[in-house]
C-alpha cells in the first residue's frame, strides 16, 4: 500500500515544480560546473571591438548579440549569408574557402572599410548555391553532442528500406566524421562547432582557430587587424564553450488538453518520422549530460526537403538536404525554417516539401480543430 | 677549467641528440577531402578545418610519397576530388610535404 502512496507523492511533487526557465544551467551540474557556466555566460556576452580583435569581417560582434532572446543563447532576428557550389555531375560540394565560403560576413570593421572600400565579404560570383541562415536557439545543444554517432547512425534509413517514404542519412564533416550540428549537420562536435563560430561570425581567433576568416579569398591588408592572434585565450573559450554545453534545453509548458491531443496528431500524421520525440545520450564527463533523455524532436540526419526549399550543399548534404530542425525550445522563435521565411509555425509546416511532404498532406488534411491542437503541441514545446 | 670543458660538450651532445631526435620525430597526420589535384605542381589542396571555419591547406607530393586508394597502391592520378584522404607529412623540405596519402571510408553522396 506504501508503495503507490510514495509514488502520488512523487508525481505531485514533480507537477508542483515550476518550468526551467530558458537559459538555466542543465540540472545536476556540480558546483564547479555552475560557477564555469556563469563566467561562460560573461564571455558569451562579451562585446568585442577592433582592438579587442574583432572582425576585420564579421557577422556580431558578440555570440549575444545573435543568441539573444529573450535571454543569451537564445534564437536571434540575424539571418546570415552562406555560399557553396554543386557540381552535379560528380557530386562534389565545394565550399568556396579559396573565395570566401562557406560564410560571408555583413559587416567590416571600419580600418577594412577604409583599406578597401567595402562594408561587407563580397559574394563570389559565378554558378553558387546562396544560402539565408536563420540563428536558432542553442539551448540543450551540449545533449545533443552527448548523443554517440552510434545513436545518429543507428536512425539512418539512406535507401528507405522500411518504405516509410523516410530516408535520413547522416552528414559527414571533411574528415570523415559524422556531423550533427549547423543546418547542414556538417560538424561533428560541439566545441569545433563553437571555436569555428568565434572566428567566422566575430573574426575572434582562438587557439582552436588561430587564423582569420579571408577577404573574399584574399589576404587581409596590412595594419588593418591590429590584435595578435589568439584574439581569445584557450580558457576563456573553454569557459564560453562551457556555457553553451551547460545550458538546459527549455522545459516544456505544461500541456493544455489541445495540446495533449496535438502531441498524438503529431505523431499520428508522421512528423515524428523525422523529428524523433527523444534521443538519448551516451556516456559524458559531465554527470548531468551522462545517460540522459533530450526531448529535441530531431534525428540529427539529413533529409530531402525538395526543391522548393533547396538552396546550397554542405559537405555531403545536396542542396535539398537538411537536418531535421530541433524542436525544443521552438516556442522562443518568430521566424522558422532554415532561412527564416516562415512566419509562422504554420506556414512553416506548410513549407515542408520533399520526405516530409506526406506528413505535409495530412496535415494539410486535418480539421482545424486538429490543426490548432497540433499547433499548440508546438507552441508548449 | 677542464672540468667546465666537459660539461660544455656534454651539453652540446645532448642539445644535439635532443635536435636529432625532433628532425627524426614521427611524421604529423592530417585528414581532409581532396579539393583538387595538381600532377604537374605535385600538390594537393585539401579542405580541412574547425566548425564552418573551413581552411584549404595545400599539400607537397614528394617523390616516392606512398598512396593508397581504397587500400589499392595508386599514384596522384588515382586520386579524385570528394575523396577523404589520410595524410602524414613532415614540414620538409617544404611545409606539409606528404610520405603517404590513403583514402579513408565515408559516406558519399546519395
């Protein structure tokens, strides 16, 4: 009889517990762990300036000022410019380094402005695949890269053998690694993911990347970057990179009934075909990313979203191909897909094309009592 | 005095077998896909790179440099843009000269 009693309490006591609110700590970090993600959220917030090493290119000048809302490592307003070329006939991607590629930054310190006449990285010209890039929230992101390449492997289905109309693959990065991170899933692992971002979108080197983005393919010009390299000691990227590893995927809102039946719907129609409700992590370091349950909707594969959607290739990912978008923590954003054109998550729905365009069907299918219950299993995610 | 005669040639011998044993030190690796591949140049550039910090780093073919695709001895022809390549090289004669270059197994495109 004790046992079921101990177990109501349990389940009141869980119910009673208010939502995380977005941009806490994940829970079960150690005091250590606490006190590295509150000097990380100082570096991720950390306003840069020329002399400080900014740019000469650069897209922010802090990850705030991109992952800001409603609080730091949140999804941002920022669309950015990404390039690449497709060659079709030998299926090679090429991502344009020697012009400038994969990113183009939007803006240019003043010293570069006056060096050479320009506020911004020049697109290349010629046959390119040109891409808008949205800023997505990254909470719960250090989950994700807890998830072993064996798990993202095991969802993989290349030549649809379940005949589920479904056939995600995983991106590789140019090692050979698998990758699962970026709109692409081009990069393996969080931490690159993170010491790649400083210099591309802030033109901030650190150790990892102790060489600045070109200009277009060229060299920057003398006197125009006047900081030493790194422009970031190794530990205050370890404390930043901490920060975005230790920062909890948003609770949830408790579900309203609409959006309890929403949930099945979603599933029912095959969403869940690509976003995978739950992922688990392997074995971590870190006790509170060890073992653990990420509810982010995604399978972190790529999958073909069709021509409408199509822009630009990334290592092994065709133009078509993106990563299943994560889910959780949607509720922050105003804009969805990739680029950001949809304006609402059901336009956003509507947009889906492709693998996904049978699910798209149902849905277009549904009453619009189901439609709004299944928006609103979206919206409490 | 002659004792600090020794210890001075002492020091010299150990300086130079420390500086023998760094030039004869294991070759470095790097992996990468092939961009593009140049026969006449003897070199290869290779995309490698940290996140979407992507770098192409050009590589010497030396004379003698052991290649391998798909663990089949081959020569720079053999090689093809998209490939994955393993390589291990020293920083002489020139930076990054290659000894061996071998493909490695990944996914390609569908």
């Amino acid at each position: 009889m004790r046992g079921p009693a101990i177990v109501c309490v349990a389940a009141l006591a869980s119910a009673c517990i208010p939502p995380r609110e977005p941009g806490t700590p994940l829970s079960g970090l150690t005091q250590a762990q606490r006190t590295r993600f509150e000097a990380g959220r100082v570096e991720f917030q950390h306003v840069f300036v020329p002399e400080t090493g900014l740019g000469p290119l650069f897209n922010a000048d802090s990850c705030a000022e991109c992952h800001e809302d409603p609080v730091a490592g949140g999804p941002g307003d920022e669309v950015e410019v990404h390039v690449a070329s497709f060659d079709p006939a030998t299926g090679f991607c090429d991502p344009l380094v020697e012009r400038g590629g994969p990113v183009i930054q939007q803006a240019a310190t003043p010293a570069l402005q006056s060096a050479l006449g320009i506020d911004r990285e020049p697109i290349p010209s010629g046959v390119i695949g040109t891409a808008g890039r949205s800023t997505p929230d990254i909470l719960g992101f250090g989950l994700l890269d807890a998830v072993p390449d064996a798990a993202i492997l095991a969802l993989a289905d290349p030549d649809d053998r379940n005949g589920d109309g479904i056939s995600g693959r995983p991106n590789h990065f140019f090692d050979g690694r698998v990758g699962r991170f970026g709109r692409k899933a081009l990069v393996p692992s969080l931490r690159e993911f993170n010491a790649g971002a400083f210099v591309v979108e802030q033109g901030i080197t650190t150790p990892e990347t102790p060489t600045e983005e070109s200009i277009g393919g060229q060299p920057i010009p003398a006197g125009v970057d006047p900081a030493a390299e790194p422009e970031l000691t190794g530990e205050a990227f370890a404390l930043a990179d901490d920060f975005v590893r230790f920062l909890a995927p948003p609770d949830p809102r408790p579900p309203s009934r609409a959006a309890r039946q929403g949930r099945s719907t979603f599933a029912r129609i095959g969403c869940t075909g690509c976003h995978l409700p739950a992922l688990k992590t392997g074995n971590s370091p870190v006790k509170a990313l060890r073992y653990r349950t990420v509810r982010a909707y995604t399978d972190l594969l790529l999958h073909d979203m069709g021509p409408e959607l199509a822009d630009m290739c990334l290592g092994n990912a065709l133009p078509s191909e993106f990563r299943t978008e994560p889910l959780m923590g949607v509720r922050l954003s105003t804009s969805f897909l990739h680029d950001g054109r949809a304006k609402s998550l059901e336009e956003a729905v509507l947009l889906h094309g492709g693998e996904a365009s049978r699910a798209k069907h149902r849905f277009e299918a549904l009453t619009t009592k189901e439609r709004e219950a299944l928006l609103a299993f979206l919206r409490s995610l | 005095m002659r004792k600090r005669a020794h210890a001075a040639l002492r020091a010299a011998i150990g300086l130079a077998a420390i500086l023998s044993l760094a030039s004869a030190a294991e070759p470095e690796k790097i992996t990468g896909t092939v961009k593009s591949v140049d026969t006449s140049e003897s070199q290869v550039s290779l995309i490698t790179g940290r996140g979407h910090a992507l770098r192409v780093m050009v590589i010497h073919v030396k004379p003698g440099c052991r290649i391998e695709v798909d663990g089949v001895a081959g020569s720079m022809t053999s090689l093809r843009r998209g490939q994955v390549v393993e390589i291990t090289y020293r920083n002489e004669p020139h930076p990054y000269t290659a000894e061996s270059i071998a493909t490695v197994p990944s996914a390609g495109p569908k």
